[in-house]
C-alpha cells in the first residue's frame, strides 16, 4: 500500500513562502521595463525577495524544531524550494543584467549555476543526517551563492544614482560608471565561480552555528 504522509502546516507555510519570493523574483525580473521602473530596479526588488526567501529558508527549520515536527518531507519540500529561489532566480537576474556577452554563452553559464545548486542541494540531503552536528558544509551552500549575485543586483541602483547625480564630484561619478560597465563583465564570470564553489568539496564553516554553540575559531 503506498503510505500517505500528512505534512505540519506552520513548517511548510514558511517553506513554501521561500518558493514563492523565488517565483515572484522571476517574475519581476523578467518582465519588461517601464517608464517608473527600469531593468536595474526590477533586478533590484527581484534581489530583495531572494533575500526574502532567505530569511523564510532559515525560518522553516527553526520553526520545524520548535514545533517537533521535522521530517524527511519537510527535507526534501525545503530543497525543491531552494532550487527555485536560489537555484533559477539568480540565473535570470543574470541573464536580464548584462548583454555584453552572446546570448548563448549566457545561457550556458546560466544552465551551469542552476545545474550546479540542483546538484548541491541533492548531494546535502543524502548526505547529511539528522545527527549531523551541522558545524560546517561541503561546498558553497546555495544560498549564499544566491545571495552573491543577489547582493550586486542590490547596489546597482544606488551606484547608477552617484552616476548620474551631480553633488558628486566628477572623479567620484567616472569611477562608478567604471564601475557598472566592469559589472556588466563581472557578474557572468562571478556566476560561473560560484556554481563551481557549489559543486566543490570546499569546507565552509557554519558560522552561525559555531557561535550558538560556542565552537567558533579565532580566525572566523
């Protein structure tokens, strides 16, 4: 008989909002600029809701401890929501930012980034257990490779304002138009490092957790 699970509404809600802010990160992002709302600015308010996302993403384990009821479906729900807000919004995010590159060579880079947190998400869940002490990780987590390009796609506009605004002095506006054409450069190249962080065996401490519990070395 095939066994029927019942899921704990409070845990899930929290997970599944994380799932939402990645969609609608999408959909903002890739939706076309206005005459209120330029590319940059949809990239902006697309980065907030990864970070969102991210705060519902840590907020659905604690939630889950608190009200003991973890389980191997909340586990597995967790990822296939990280995989859309870490793991495809991010890629868009890219993808409508810079059209320096060819389409083709973006796109590549992109499937690879998406490729490589489906990857590290499948490899977290078999290979971490319920007695792991969590102190550390094996490769970049995907979240923290989101959060990467998220964060870049958050400074944007304010460093397109110090451009374009003239209380700055000239020297001040030329080096942030250097800037944001150097973006344009970097962010592809940095996309394309993260998903081989992602994949790598690369130990990342969890800083958090150290802290908590008292473990943290001198040099974090």
């Amino acid at each position: 008989q095939r066994r029927k699970i019942t899921f704990p509404a409070l845990p899930t809600a929290f997970t599944l909002a994380n799932g939402v802010c990645g969609l609608a990160a999408i959909t903002i992002v890739t939706s076309p600029p206005t005459d209120v709302y330029s590319q940059i600015d949809l990239a902006f308010y697309s980065a907030v809701l990864i970070f969102l996302g991210m705060v519902f993403d840590v907020l659905d384990g604690h939630v889950a401890r608190m009200t003991k009821q973890t389980s191997q479906f909340g586990k597995e729900l967790d990822s296939l929501c990280d995989v859309i807000t870490f793991g495809i919004a991010p890629v868009f995010i890219m993808l409508t930012y810079t059209d320096v590159f060819q389409k083709r060579f973006l796109w590549g880079i992109g499937v690879l980034f998406a490729v490589s947190a489906i990857l590290r998400l499948a490899r977290f869940n078999v290979e971490t257990g319920e007695e792991d002490a969590h102190d550390g990780f094996d490769g970049l987590p995907s979240p923290a490779a989101a959060g990467t390009l998220a964060a870049f796609a958050i400074a944007m506009p304010e460093l397109t304002s110090v451009v374009s605004d003239t209380i700055y002095p000239d020297s001040v506006r030329s080096f942030a138009a250097s800037l944001l054409t150097a973006s344009h450069f970097f962010i592809p190249i940095l996309a394309l490092a993260l998903a081989f962080l992602m994949v790598s065996r690369y130990q990342y401490p969890h800083v958090v957790q150290q802290w908590v519990r008292g473990r943290r070395a001198p040099h974090q």
